[in-house]
C-alpha cells in the first residue's frame, strides 16, 4: 500500500517520565489518537489523527501530553499554501468531495476588527452601569408603524394589540444547531441556560426532543427542507417558528447527517427509521420562489395561532433584495447568517468560498428595509461569527435587533474549534451520538457555564452602552453614528453607513 | 453618503413661558430671564420664538428665510411661486448693531398651498404636509436658503450672538405673544452658521434645546424612514420631527408622545397595572428608535401649549414653575425668580415626566 501523502498538522507527545499510565487518553480522545502498548509500558500517539481538540491535555491527571503544531516544514509560499497542497493530495486520493465542520478559516478580512465604537467625554455624561438603570430588553418580531390609544373614562388602553412577540432579557439567542449535530446533552445545556438568563435557543431542523418540551418558553422551533419530525405539537412547542432557507456555512447547499449517526432517539425525534441517511435537500421543495415562500410562512402561522414566524438565510450577494421580499412575504424575523457561520457538516469548498460577511449583509438588509419603510415590520437577528460581546455591540448598531451565538456557545462548553464535527467524534461530547462521549457534557454544568457567558456578554454591553452615554439597547440598535471604521476602504465605509475615524 | 453629516453639539440656557389664558406679554420678559443664563451661553448662539403674533395674518404660514445670495433669493423664490400662494412678502425687521456685523439677508412670506400645476405627489397633501414637504425642498436643495419658521400665527427669530444682541437685533421687545420660548447657547464647535441657533421649527412646533442626543443617529434613521430629511446637522432637529410624526401624523396625544420619546424603565413597567403595562410595552416596542437618549432638557411649545421635557436620568437642569395663569419652565430657577419672584408653585421636574401646560379654552 502506498502511503498517504498527508502529513499530521500536530505533533503530540507523551512525557513518558511525567505519565502515570493511568489510560485517561484513552478514554477522553474521541479520536482514538492513544493506545497503550503492554511490551513497552507506555501511551503511543497516532498523531495523524489528532484534531487539535484539547481535551486530553485538559484531562491528563499528570500534565504529561503536549500537542503543539506540527513542525514538518513545506516550502514556504505565498501562493500555494500548504491548505491547499493539503486539500489536493486528499483528493487525489479519495476522489471525493472534502468535508468539513465549523466556520470558515480563511483569512479574509474580519470587519468587526475595523469598527470601533465611541465613547462620551464632557460634552454628553457617561453613565454607570452599576449605579444606573441600563436596559438590554429586546422583543422580536413584527411591530406596526405605529401604535393607537384610546381614552375611556380618564383611562387610556392600547386599541390595536401588537402581534405577539418574543422576548428576550438580552439581545442574545443561541443559533439553531439540531438534535443529530450536536447531542442532545448539548441542547439541554442551551435550554437551561436560556431559561435561567431569559433568552431563547432555536433547536436546528432535527426535530424536537421530549425532554425539551418543557423549556417551550425558549425554543425556537425550525422547519427546514428536510421537515424532520414536524407535526402540529413540534410546531406550537416554541415561542416561533424558523423556515430555515439556508445557512451561512453552505448557502444553496443541503444537509446530509448519515445513517451511522441515526440511533434510536435521534429517528424517534426526526421521524425517520433507524439507520437511514437523514436528507435535507438543497432548496426546500415546496418553496421555488418567494410567493412559495409567502404560502409555507402563512400555513405555519395558521398552524400557531400566528406566532412569529422567522426566516433564516445565508447572507449572499443580493441579500438585501432578498430579505426585502421575505418581509413583504409575511416574516416577522429575518434571520441572517454570514459567511463564517458555523456548520456541523459543509464541503470545504462551500463553507470557504460562498456567500459574504454578516457585518455587509446585515448593513445593506438593515438599511434597504429603512429605504423601503418595512423595517417596523420585522425584526433583525445577526450570525455568522458573534465572537465577542463587541462584536455583538457592533452589529446592534449596524442594525440588527439581537445576535445569535453559535460556535461561541459551543466553546463555552469545552469546543477548541477543531472543525471536525462533521466526523461524530467530538471529544467533548457536543457534535456527537457516541454515548460514551455524550454522557461527559453534564447539561447542568454546561448549562451554568452557557448562561455565564451570556450574563457576561450582558454586562459588558452594559459597560458599553454606559460609555455611549445611553441606557437602554433600542438606542444602540441601528445607530451607526457611533460607529467609526478604521482601516476600510471608502467604498466599503458607505456600504457599512460608518464613517471614518476622524470624522 | 447620507451617513456623512458633522453632529453639532452644545450646552445651553432654555426658557419657556406661556399664558395659558392666551393673554399677551411682550417679549421683553423673556428676554430678562434668558439674559440672567449669560453662563449659559458664549455668544454662538441665541433665539426666541413668539406665538401670537401675527393675528391679522392668522390664517398664512409665515415663512421665514435665510438667504446667503441673491441667487438662493430668486431660486426660493421660483419654487414657492410655483408651490404657493404669497399673501405677504417683507424684510424681518430688524436694527442694526455694532455687535452683529454679518447676518443673512431675512425675509418673511405669509403663504399658503397653491393647487395648480403642480405634481399629483403634491396635489394630494394636506396643507401642513404640503407646508412640511416645501420646507423640505428649500432646506436640502437650494443653497444658501434655510426656512427657519414655518407655522401659523408665530414665528422664529435666531441667530448668532447673544441673547441681548439678538432680541435687540430682531426687535423682540416690540412683539407681544401669548407663549414665547428662549435659547442661549455654547457650542463646543462654531460653525458661526444662523441657522445652527434654536430654537428649531416645523409648522407651529418649536424646540428649545439644552443638551446631546446620544441616539441622534438611530432617530435620524428612523425619521428618514418617514420621509423627513435631515437637513440642519444638528440633533435638536430630530425631537421637532420625532414630535410632529407622533402628535401629528401618527395621532398620539402630547403626552404618551413624551412618553414614546423618554418612556419609562422596565423595571417599572413590570409593576405597572395590566392596562398601563400592555400600554407601555407597546409604546417601547414600537417606537424604541424614536426614544431620545442622552443628556438632555428640552421645551417645545406647539399650537396647544408648551411640553418641557428631561431625559430619563435627568442629566441636564429643568425647572418649572406657575403663577396664576402662567407657567414657567427654565433651565434655572433665578431665571424664573427674575421675571416671576414669587410663583405660586415651583419644583424640579422627575425625569423623563413631561411638564405640559396647554391653552385653556
């Protein structure tokens, strides 16, 4: 057999002399990187199937592992990087199509990183967040252009009710990742930390879960073009529904979650026999254009006692026009995923080369709904690489009503962004099935873990809006004015509606 | 490249004071208090508005202009020829002063709409939208001319100075009005612009400003999304509009008006009574991109009566006070205590609590 060509992207070594052989690798590396040889006393590495994970050096009792970057050297290029030579000589001999997990990792350019936000000195009092009120209080969904009041014996009461709405304690929701990425044990995690910090979680297009029925408050209920175990109680088990049309990750492009990762639970919840290939065509098939779209939104909220109902798409180049017409099709959310979104499963190709940055789509969407007077009637969510309380901020004042935290969610609960979900093997139990993996990401710990990131997000947007001088988020949301751009080129600064630093 | 505007900022003196009998009172007791803030301001900046005072031309908007050229006078000219109907055209009258040497030329027109011959986006408007969409057209496509009062039965006059130099400059002692607003001001930049000065009008709503909108950029967004164009740089120009999208278009009494613009804080709407609470939630839902936020304190006075108004934390002064018939509403105490030494009552607003004092009929 002639060898691979593709070398390990990390070198692992055991110090033998520190190592207590107590196997522990073993049992955490999802990976199967460790086995113990009996002849030699000793823990032997495969370190080409190492994914750089962490969770053996975490858990090693001895502090005897270290996983550093491979230091083979290839023959420095600007061109031909070693991704690329890489990808080839996978191909070459596999004749397949590369898979991959996780968001994009190409070194574009990150406009969050070029946007800064401003501060108050002398002329407007900063305010103390510790000292003030300081509010984060969001509702999605559609609101009309404006409100009528009567007045009845010195009394006055609202005359037109507003449709219903979701509310959030923060400007924060955990993006839909299903039942079959991630482990249910993950999505427990997500739904009691929403409940604890009153926020929601959409659940993917996996179908529901009986055991998360009871977090109904804090669901976001999807159907996408797999409908994977949609029926009349899935789709009143939230506080919205989600048509899922396409995500940051692989725009255009479908699902495909193999039958190896359909055990008994996961084809109970999605409807599907055990064992069968779980198959989310490209498009949906009963939508093949925007009134189609307008039929499938006006049927699920007849289904719901006209809940609101959200639009999930990939941020592409004509995502303005898009969303435009989602709006006028009956949305009441539109949710937006950039280009570095994260997927479970999406061929490399895909996930590295289509669609643009949320920070753009959110821009051009927030301002094209204003030019048209919709955006009353529909409420923004951005995703795509929320890495930061930040980075939230900022796309608050580029437009968007709340954020969504994907990835970042699933750092909080151990994720060293390996990008090998797609494998099934994650070691720290998230993007998997294999109980023996599932079983270590404790919902209740994680969960405590996941509503601490967001009670910190949350009190860093605070300190954020305190030193702009204002106290509640709506007047943080779409205000580009204190925003500036360092870095980008003009053309970009209009796209964005920023101005320059300096000005 | 709408998102390229330079954002004025300033701190300032505000006075406000109206009979609410409709009894007349001559602009010089305005300008006594707002002469007392001399502090308040650094010369860059002051104005008055007076309502009642054109009783015989009721009935006329009464157009004030700035012009820069002769040319921006015949351009102005030509479109309101065209739009309007001009009863009355004359100088603003005004006297000369060592201490203002390059002012604008200023003229007032006493107008209505003219249906003829003009676009059917036009024809369809009643008179006050069509008022508003003329203003408009002035104020963002002729260079050099500025409508800086445009209502029924009052008017704005303002420039750069002080408050002494400019009631001297317009006369204000020679007008008497039933409900009159003053401003001083201190930029932190100069523009040196006249029209930069308060107070700020649309139709009959004028507004005196004292402080910063920190959320002019969301409120400007949301008043784009109405059709209003923001012309003046400046952020007090958002609570005019914000107020006559509310009141005027939108139908929402002055006073759930101002409590779109600073409502209250969740943390009180959750222990409001279930009617009250539904009411606010509504309110904050609907209009958040309308909320004002940042230091302010604002008096604006409209064809019913006079609103002063605090941000939610009340980081800028407001005071007010009665006497009978009057009510007064300053930035300072002695300047009410100047032209009103002993109100019947006087108290210090609660923030984001609207103080509203309308006409009595």
């Amino acid at each position: 057999m002639f060898p691979s060509l593709v070398t390990p992207l990390f070198r692992v070594t055991v110090n033998h002399d520190k190592c207590i052989r107590c196997r522990r690798c073993i049992q955490q590396c999802g990976w199967g990187v460790y086995r113990y040889s009996e002849k030699d006393n000793k823990i032997i590495p495969d370190e080409e199937k190492c994914t750089a994970c962490g969770r053996c050096m975490v858990y090693c009792p001895a502090d005897a592992l270290l996983v550093e970057k491979h230091p083979m050297a290839l023959r420095e290029n600007a061109n031909w990087q070693p991704y690329h030579l890489r990808n080839i000589w996978k191909q070459a001999e596999t004749g397949g199509v590369l898979l991959t997990g996780m968001g994009n990792n190409l070194p574009y350019p990150v406009i969050w990183d070029h946007l800064l936000i401003d501060a108050c000195q002398v002329t407007n009092p900063a305010i103390d967040p510790l000292r003030e009120p300081m509010e984060l209080r969001t509702y999605l969904g559609r609101k009309p252009d404006n409100i009528q009041i009567s007045k009845n014996n010195g009394r006055y009461t609202l005359t037109v009710k507003i449709p219903p709405q979701i509310r959030l304690e923060a400007p924060f929701i955990f993006a839909p990742m299903s039942y079959g990425a991630l482990s249910l044990n993950a999505q427990k995690a997500m739904a009691i930390a929403a409940r604890e910090t009153g926020i929601v979680m959409g659940i993917g297009e996996g179908g529901l879960h009986e055991d998360l029925y009871p977090f109904r408050d804090h669901l976001i209920i999807q159907v996408a073009s797999g409908r994977f175990g949609v029926h009349p109680d899935y789709l009143n088990a939230g506080v919205a529904v989600e048509i899922k049309i396409g995500q940051g990750a692989k725009p255009g492009i479908g699902g495909h979650l193999p039958g190896e990762k359909i055990p008994h639970e996961i084809s109970k919840t999605r409807m599907i026999p055990v064992g069968t290939d779980a198959l989310s065509p490209a498009p949906q098939h009963d939508i093949y254009s925007i009134e189609d779209l307008r039929q499938l939104i006006y049927a699920i909220k007849e289904a719901t006692a006209y809940k609101p109902v959200s639009v999930k798409i990939a941020a592409v180049h004509n995502v303005a026009a898009i969303a435009s017409g989602i709006v006028r099709a009956g949305a009441d959310i539109i949710y937006i995923d950039g280009f570095r979104g994260g997927t479970g499963a999406a061929p490399t190709i895909i996930r590295d080369h289509l669609g643009i940055p949320i920070e753009i789509a959110l821009a051009v969407v927030d301002e094209r709904l204003r030019q048209e007077g919709l955006r009353n009637q529909v409420s923004i969510i951005a995703a795509g690489s929320i890495r930061s309380s930040a980075d939230a901020a900022k796309a608050i004042a580029l437009g968007a009503d709340a954020v969504a935290l994907g990835t970042a969610a699933l750092i909080a609960m151990g994720c060293h962004v390996c990008m090998h979900c797609h494998t099934g093997n994650c070691s720290w139990g998230i993007t998997t099935q294999r109980p023996e993996l599932t079983q270590r990401l404790d919902p209740e710990v994680f969960g405590r873990r996941l509503a601490n990131l967001i009670r910190a997000w949350s009190r860093e947007l605070k300190e954020i809006l305190g030193a702009l001088g204002i106290n509640s988020i709506e007047s943080l949301r779409g205000n580009r004015e204190r925003l500036r751009g360092l870095g980008l080129d003009a053309q970009t600064l209009n796209i964005l509606g920023v101005k320059p630093a300096g000005l | 490249m709408n998102h390229i505007f330079q954002k004025d900022i300033s701190g300032c003196g505000l006075v406000g004071i109206i009979n609410q009998k409709k009894e007349k009172f001559s602009g010089k007791i305005i300008k006594r208090a707002i002469c007392l803030m001399n502090e308040r301001g650094n010369g860059l900046g002051a104005g008055f508005a007076a309502y009642g005072i054109y009783e015989v031309l009721k009935d006329f908007y009464a157009i004030h202009m700035m012009f820069n050229s002769a040319k921006s006078v015949k351009d102005t000219e030509e479109l309101f020829e065209r739009y309007l109907h001009i009863e009355k055209r004359e100088p603003i009258p005004h006297r000369p002063l060592e201490a203002i040497r390059n002012y604008p030329a200023l003229y007032r027109y006493f107008v209505i709409p003219k249906r003829a011959d003009i676009e059917a986006s036009m024809y369809e408007l009643d008179d006050d939208d069509f008022i508003v969409r003329v203003v408009m057209k002035v104020n963002s496509e002729i260079d050099g001319a500025y409508v800086f009062s445009s209502g029924k039965n009052m008017g704005v006059f303002k420039g750069v100075g002080h408050p002494s130099d400019i009631a001297e400059f317009y006369r204000i002692d020679e007008y008497e009005g039933y409900m009159w607003t003053a401003h001083t001001r201190f930029p932190t930049n100069t523009p040196g612009w006249w029209g930069g000065a308060h107070p700020f009008n649309i139709l009959d709503w004028s507004i005196v400003h004292n402080g910063e909108i920190s959320s002019y950029g969301i409120n400007k967004r949301y008043l784009e999304m109405f059709g209003y164009r923001l012309t003046l740089l400046t952020d007090t120009e958002v609570v005019a509009y914000l107020l006559d999208l509310l009141v005027r278009k939108h139908g929402i009494d002055i006073k759930h008006a101002c409590i779109a613009l600073t409502p209250p804080f969740w943390k009180d709407i959750d222990e409001m009574e279930s009617d009250e609470k539904e009411l606010m939630t509504a309110i904050r839902m609907v209009y958040g991109s309308a909320v004002l936020n940042g230091p302010f304190a604002i008096i604006f006075t409209y064809s019913m009566g006079m609103v002063g108004l605090n941000d939610r934390i009340k980081l800028r002064p407001l005071v007010a006070a009665k006497k009978g018939s009057f009510t007064y509403i300053a930035s300072e105490e002695a300047a009410i205590r100047e032209i009103c030494p002993s109100p019947d009552v006087i108290w210090h607003p609660k923030a984001g609590e609207p103080v509203i004092a309308e006409f009595i009929n």
